[in-house]
C-alpha cells in the first residue's frame, strides 16, 4: 500500500516507515521538519511541506498515488501546550482538518491517526480501557479528543476509514542502534535519565516521593516504539475490514519514577544523582493501559514487553549518538 506519513521524520513516525518497509508497503514522509529529523528518514522519500497548506497536502497525496496515512504530525508537549494553547488548536486540531479535508479531495479514505493517553485525564483506578471516559485535563489532550471526534463524524458522514491509536509511554529505539529519540526540549522520563548517566545531566529529578504507590513514585506504562509502529502498520492493514478502530496501546504492566532510574543504572553501569522535589501539578500516581482489545482483535502482541530491553536499546542509541541526529 502507498502511505503518506504526517510528520514521518519524528520519533515514532521514523519508526514506523522501518515496520512499514518491512511488511511490503511504499511509504513516503510529509514532515516541516520543525521537530523531526531528516537523517530518521532513511531510504524513504521526505517531502518537506506542512499541514497548513492543504494545497500542498492534497497535491502531495495526489503525486504519490497515496492510498492511506498515517497522522503522526502534531506538537506533543502538556506543559507548552498550557503555555500557548492556540498554537496546540491550530497545529493539532486546524491542521488535522486540513489534512482530512485534503484527503477527500484526494480520494483517500484511510487514516491511521496518532492518539495519546491523555484522553483519559486523571482515571480513578487502572487498568484504563477504552471505555473509561474521556475527560483530558490539558489542551495537549483535548486537541487529541478533538481530533477523535472528527473522525468519528467523518466517518459516519463521508465513509472516513480510521484507527485512532491512544498510547502510552512510547520509549526505546531501534536494537540495531540506527534511529531513536531526539527531543529538544526533552520531556520524557528515560531519555532524561540516560543524560544523566551520561553526564550531560547534573542529576535527575524525581517530582513527587509521597504518591499512593509502592515506592512513592509515580507509576507508568512504557511501550517500546518499535511495537507502536507495528501497531499502526496491523491497524493500518486491517481497516478495510474494520472500519472503525479505537485501540489503547500499552503493556498493561507499570513502572515507576524509581524503577526507571535503577533501570538505567544497571544498563549503563553508570552512577550518577538523583534529586526529589516537589509534586508537579497534574500528574496522576499511576497511568497503566489494558491493550487486551488490540490484542484480541489485531493480535498484537509487544515484542519488548520489558522496561529492561526498552532501556537497553534507548541506552544504544542515546549513547552512540549522544548529541542526537
């Protein structure tokens, strides 16, 4: 199949244009470059443009005969997106119109979309399922419940074939070393770590010692980036015969703030400093999916199911490209 990847030069897209080769589609990025990065792209063809020129979309779709996408585009960050909540509306929810809009204009009726966890604000109790409500508590998230309900509408009006994929905590790289995650300003837990264990963190800090948990710390779900990708690509494939698809991505296990540093402790071998502080506003104790529907239904399976093997191939990428791409 020829699929258009939406910011396909990102973390999680670049991973999935390695499982979408694999399994014998043509994939081709559309990336502003703005976040990702042009070396993640490997052989595939990069067409650098934006969302915000449907124009150009629609054109892009048309040249390269696409007959699906997948929607990774999009600015990810809670905190910025408090800061500045406009710029989240018109580059998460604008911009996805844009990209639906062109779609049609193209012919194209299958979307695989890029969703998050955050749907799902605080939950009272976990496992979280794709029945819990969604009541995000930050515009990042409710970009994304916007984005899901266009395409619950398109699909009921315009016959909008789609996957919306809500994930959890997407962390790891490549085993062989190749691609991985590179943020700036960076955000999440175990690439922080990492910094630190290669001294290019003072220390790492833990927000909160005095939740509800094991060990204090708050509690999450990590899943390998390779078994998002392999994710969309099931997703992607089986939309002819399920229409419509809303799926948790996760391991059902959770880790917390203390498990990770140690983990990355005993990958790396390295020492380095850890500092609590206070609580950041927010932040629920404990965030653990059930992935039992995809699983069911897709069988999916994550083939790095532990905080071990995620670690070790973030350690490999981080510490042969310590300066990222």
């Amino acid at each position: 199949m020829r699929v258009l990847v939406t910011g396909g030069a990102g973390y999680v897209g670049s991973h999935a244009l390695v499982e979408l080769r694999e399994a014998g589609h043509e994939p081709v990025v559309f990336d502003n470059l703005s976040e990702g990065h042009a070396p993640a792209v490997g052989e595939c063809r990069l067409i650098t443009g934006d969302l915000a020129d449907e124009e150009q979309v629609r054109g892009a779709l048309r040249e390269t005969r696409a007959e699906a996408v997948m929607h990774f585009a999009a600015s990810a960050y809670v905190g910025e997106s408090v800061e500045d909540p406009e710029k989240y509306y018109f580059n998460n929810v604008v911009n996805s119109l844009r990209l639906l809009r062109a779609m049609r204009g193209a012919g194209v009726e299958r979307l695989v979309f890029s969703s998050s966890c955050t749907l799902y604000g605080v939950p009272e109790r976990v496992p979280i399922t794709e029945e819990f409500p969604v009541q995000p508590i930050n515009p990042y998230g409710r970009t994304k419940a916007a984005v899901e309900a266009a395409l619950s509408d398109y699909a009921a009006a315009y016959g909008l074939r789609y996957a919306s994929l809500r994930y959890f905590n997407a962390a790891g790289a490549m085993p062989d070393g190749s691609i991985g995650e590179d943020h700036e300003p960076e955000t999440h837990l175990i690439p922080l770590v990492i910094r630190a264990a290669l001294g290019q963190r003072e220390s790492i800090s833990i927000y909160g010692a005095d939740y509800p948990t094991p060990d204090g710390t708050c509690i999450r779900d990590y899943v390998h980036v390779l078994d998002l990708a392999t994710a969309h690509v099931a997703a992607m494939e089986a939309l002819d015969e399920r229409p419509v698809m809303v799926y948790n991505l996760s391991t059902g296990r959770g880790h917390s703030v203390r498990e990770v540093i140690e983990t990355v402790r005993r990958v790396s071998g390295r020492e380095f400093a850890v500092v609590e502080a206070e609580r950041r506003p927010g932040d629920p104790p404990a965030l653990v999916g059930s992935s039992a529907k995809v699983r069911q239904e897709l069988g999916w399976q994550p083939r790095y199911p532990e905080l071990e093997q995620i670690v070790e191939t973030a350690w490999r990428w981080h510490s042969a490209h310590p300066e990222g791409f």
